[in-house]
C-alpha cells in the first residue's frame, strides 16, 4: 500500500513536471520565433533596401520619368475628360436659332438722292440728271420721236418689261424707267452724262437736276402685266383696303404657309425669316401679290380700267420713289405745262373801224 501510493505521488510529479517544462517550452518557441522572423523581416528589409533606394534615387536621376508617370494618369483623366467635349454641339443650334434674329434686322437703308453711283442711282435720278444737258437731252428726245414704236421695241430689246410695251407715247409722256433705259442705248450721251455724274458731289447733282426739272410718270399707258415691281406696289397702295387685305395675309402667314411660299414663289425670304412688312423690299411685295391671286386680279382690273393719267395720279402719291421729296417741285412744272396748253387762247384784235356816222 505504502509502495503504491509512493508510486502515485511520483507519477503525479513526473506529469506536473512535464506540463511545466511544456508551458516554459511554448514561451521559448514562441521566443525563438519572434527572432526569426524579425531577422526575415530585417532581410526582406535589406533586400528591398537597394530597390527602395534604387526607387528614390530613379526621380532623382530622371526626372522626365517621374513626370511622365505621374502626368499618365492626369493624361488618362483628360482623355477620360475629352468625350465630353462635344459639348460645343449644341452651340450649333444656338447658332441656328439665332440666324433668324441676325436676318430679321432691318436692311441696310438706301443712299439717298445723288448719292449712289451711276450704276445704282435710281430710273429717276437718271432721267432728271438728264435734263440737265440741253443739247445732249434734246438729241435722246429727238431719237425717241422720230421712232415708230416697233422701233422703240426693237431699241429697249435687252429690257423684256418695257420692250413688250405698246411705246406709242412721245417722249414728254415716257416714264423714268423708258427715259432712263433709252439714254443707255445712246453710248455716245450717256457716256457724257455719266463722266458729268461721276465728276460731282451729290449736292452738285440734285443742283444740276432740279434746275431743269420735268413732269416725272404724266401717264402710265402700258397694262398690269408690263409695270414694274415699283409700279405695281404704288399702285396697290393707293388702294388701301386691298393693300390692307394683303399684309394681314403676311403677317397671318403660318409655317406650312410660308415653306408654301418660299417653295414656289423663290425670292421671298423674308417672309421664311418672319420678317415684318414694314422691313421687306418693293420686289417682295410685288412678288407677294402676285402669290395671292385674288387680290392681284382686283388690283388687275382696278389698272384696267383706269385712264394712264388716272394710274400715273394715283402712283406719284407713293411714298417710296427715289425723289419723293422733290415730287412738288416736279409736279408744279407739269401743272404750269399743263395750265399753258389748256389756257384759252387771246382773240386777235384786228384794226378798230371808226363808227359810221
């Protein structure tokens, strides 16, 4: 008994024994573990030392490097960036809506009497001009007599207007755009006339004009069809109820309208930019009433059945010919020509006889 027990108490100390040199073990190992991986750490250290330091030093040596990496991702960032751009797109659209604006604004207004160049002025400008050279004016009118009036159509050829008018007037009744288009028929005169134009100031020019002024549009013989844009619309103004009835119709003008107009009556963009009336020129006016055939057969027929004195009256009332300021001046002379011919004339007094006793 006493054997046994002397037996487990040995083996008793021999297991606590053991258990505390194994608890003292794992500390050691651990111990011995600490180091060995501080001295792979402290290796790998100094093995990644030279390449860290090689790292450093590469900025230092090549700069351009360092920049070029260090720009490549900005790069890719721009680039990334750029898609966008596009951005500007729009702008032409911006642009679009803007033309309308931009052809919307008024024109640029017309030189005024005198001032343009010979080859602007207007018909009336250059038939009053005219007058001013006695002998040079006389020989046009002469030329102008003494033509039948196939010959005057034959002459005014290179005009299709007024080569199909009937031309059977005399020159004092010949309108400014027959007076002016004959003149250029003539080299010789209107070469003259022309140096004497170009040698001027305006001021000098309306001078010269309106020393000899004449009784401009006396008579209008030619029909509907064979009148000019400016004609037409002085004619047409006269009328306002028509003249009314035909700017509603523009300014009432809706989209599909207007592509109907710029479709088939070409010249009227004007009216495809939305442009008011008030800022459209003579020859889309004409061109626009011929667009509305109601209204041009009304006005048609209202020329038709006029007398030539009667259109020429109501045409000079229009404020857009070039010298409209000096119409008073001009009409006084065709008033005084007018009063001389229809003044009765004086009975001739013959010798007085005594009376008979």
């Amino acid at each position: 008994m006493r054997r046994n027990g002397c037996l487990a108490l040995l083996c008793s100390l021999l297991v606590a024994s053991v258990a505390r040199a194994e608890e003292k073990s794992e500390p050691a190992a651990a111990a011995a573990q600490e180091p060995a991986t501080t001295d792979t750490a402290s290796s790998n250290d100094a093995d990644g030392a030279p390449a860290a330091t090689a790292d450093q030093t590469a900025p230092e040596t090549n700069p351009a490097a360092s920049t070029e990496t260090t720009q490549q991702p900005a790069a890719t960032d721009v680039e990334m960036a750029k898609p966008a751009e596009p951005a500007p797109v729009p702008a032409e659209p911006a642009r679009a809506d803007t033309a309308p604006a931009q052809k919307a604004a008024p024109a640029k207004a017309a030189p005024g009497p005198f001032q343009a160049s010979w080859q602007d002025a207007s018909p009336d400008e250059k038939a009053l001009f005219l007058e001013a050279f006695g002998e040079s004016s006389k020989a046009v009118q002469e030329r102008w007599d003494k033509a039948s009036p196939e010959e005057r159509k034959k002459i005014l050829r290179a005009h299709p207007l007024l080569g199909a008018r009937a031309l059977k007037h005399r020159w004092v009744a010949a309108t400014p755009e027959e007076r002016a288009a004959f003149l250029e028929t003539s080299t010789r005169t209107v070469q003259k006339v022309r140096e004497a134009w170009d040698s001027t100031s305006p001021e000098q020019r309306k001078l010269l004009a309106l020393e000899h002024p004449y009784f401009a549009r006396k008579a209008l013989h030619h029909a509907w069809t064979q009148a000019t844009p400016q004609e037409k619309l002085a004619f047409l103004v006269g009328h306002p109820q028509l003249h009314a009835e035909l700017k509603a119709r523009w300014s009432g003008a809706n989209s599909w309208q207007k592509q109907w107009y710029a479709r088939n009556y070409p010249g009227m963009e004007s009216l495809a930019n939305a442009r008011p009336w008030a800022q459209t020129t003579t020859e889309e006016r004409a061109l626009f009433l011929e667009a509305n055939p109601a209204i041009a057969e009304k006005i048609r027929d209202a020329w038709q059945k006029m007398p030539a004195e009667t259109r020429a009256a109501i045409a000079r009332k229009w404020q857009g010919w070039a010298l409209k300021q000096y119409q008073p001046r001009l009409e006084n002379v065709g008033k005084t020509m007018i009063s001389a011919k229809t003044r009765p004339s004086a009975p001739a007094k013959g010798p007085v006889k005594p009376p008979h006793k």
